[in-house]
C-alpha cells in the first residue's frame, strides 16, 4: 500500500495552566468541553471552517503519570476520508516557568492518497486548548474552598413538569444515591420555584458533607430556542471543607442520568 495514505501531524500548544488541569479535564469531564468552547463544540458536534462535524471517539489509552490521554476516532465525518484516526494529547510542563506545553498528534490512514492532511483539525484542536485555559484559570482562581458553581446543560424532548400542581412547595426530602459503583445517603431541603421552572436540593446532612460544606444541587428547566423540548441546566453550588476534594464531577453526572432517565418516563406519560 502507498506510503502517502498514512500520515502524522503534531503541534505543541503553550499554556498557563498546569498539566494535571489539562489531564483532569480531558480524563474526567470531556462533557465540559462544550461548555468552555462552545463556538467550536456544541455537545459531540465539533464547528471547522464553520461546518458542523460529528465525531466519535473512545478512551484507548491514558497514563496519568505522563497527563496523556489517547483517543480512537470509530463513528463520524472523519471516517468518510479515513480508515483510522487516532488523537493523543499530552500535557507536559514547560522547561521553564509555570503552565504546561501541550503536546497534539494526529496519526491516520486516509481512504486513498488524494485526501489532504487534516491540518484545519490541528488548529482545531489548538484554538480549544486555548478556551479550555481560559476556563481552567478562572476555575483554579476559585478554587481552594469557597463556594463555586459547576453547571451541565441536557437536552430534553419534552416539557419536563419538575413542579408540583403550579404550587411553591417546600419539603424534606432523604435518599439514597449510588454513582460510580459507591452509594450513600442525601437529605436535603426541596424548593421549588414554579416561576422559574426550578427545583433547588439544599443539602444538610449525608455523605457528601464528608467532603463538602455546602451542596446545593439545582434543576433549572427552559424552553428548547431551537424548537421543541426543553434545556434542563443543571448545576451544583458546592463549598469543600479542603483543598484536597475533588469537585463535584461524579454527582453532576449523576443529575444528567436523572434527567434523561425522566425525560424517557414523561415521554411515555
């Protein structure tokens, strides 16, 4: 087979934020990329010369000692133009200075020789990288133990009734949560605001408050502006007792599950 079908692109990137930022992001909360780069990334569409494409892509190798993460391309666009297609990022420290230099490589094989290197997706790729070092600095200037927001959006087909007969109730709630293989106990205060389509989890006594000063899970729906459903946003206002405690990732993962886990039970309704 022609040498000209296989091809490797790389590029460094220089950043101020650390390695182990970069790591934890690409490693624990891909979902957020959206969020921080949402001109480019809009949920598992990616935005290149102002056309949507469609990626998707699995974990084949991380090596949390080299902040490396390796990602297979197997559904999407860029399978039309190419056989394989794998993504490695590594965020080292720089040689001087504080910050991180991040280190991007394409490595693919193209359907035929004709096919031109995928250099728009390098540059891509580049201009995330500086959005994800734009959030991230402004999430290690909050970071230590005040309070901070972390905030997911769902798509969902319906109008989700999160409200109870039109009527601002206040009630006690306790439950027993699971994520990630490990369960626990939450009692919280419920709030809900039918005005603005809002359910708000006060959070006073349970596991999380091992970890967390405050925990306020919230549920805020709103209408769909690209049609029908609706935009569950999602968020948790959350406090660590230390510097130590991760944020609240696993949970926020949890509310997404909930909230397609309702949107199929409304649906069916």
């Amino acid at each position: 087979m022609s040498s000209d079908v296989y091809g490797k692109l790389e590029t460094d990137v220089e950043s101020k934020a650390s390695p182990k930022k970069f790591h934890d992001i690409f490693k624990h909360r891909p979902h957020h990329i959206s969020n921080h780069s949402s001109d480019k990334v809009h949920g598992c569409e990616i935005h290149e010369d102002g056309k949507p494409r469609v990626a998707k892509e699995i974990v084949e190798a991380i090596d949390d000692e080299k902040n490396l993460i390796t990602f297979r391309v197997i559904e999407g666009d860029l399978l039309e133009h190419f056989k394989s297609f794998i993504i490695t990022v590594q965020a080292n420290p720089k040689p001087e200075g504080e910050g991180s230099l991040l280190h991007w490589t394409l490595e693919y094989e193209k359907h035929h020789g004709e096919i031109i290197d995928p250099h728009t997706l390098l540059q891509f790729l580049s201009d995330v990288s500086k959005d994800l070092e734009t959030h991230l600095l402004e999430y290690e200037a909050e970071a230590g133990t005040q309070a901070v927001v972390l905030e997911e959006r769902v798509m969902v087909t319906g109008d989700m009734p999160w409200t109870r007969n039109g009527i601002q109730m206040v009630t006690y709630e306790s439950c027993r949560i699971s994520s990630h293989g490990t369960s626990g106990v939450f009692k919280e205060k419920v709030e809900f605001d039918d005005a603005n389509k809002a359910v708000i989890l006060n959070g006073f006594e349970g596991d999380v408050f091992n970890e967390y000063k405050l925990f306020k899970p919230v549920y805020h729906v709103v209408p769909n502006p690209k049609g029908r459903g609706s935009i569950a946003k999602l968020s948790i206002e959350y406090e660590k007792l230390h510097e130590g405690v991760p944020p609240p990732d696993k949970y926020v993962k949890l509310m997404v599950n909930i909230s397609k886990d309702l949107d199929v039970h409304f649906g069916k309704a």
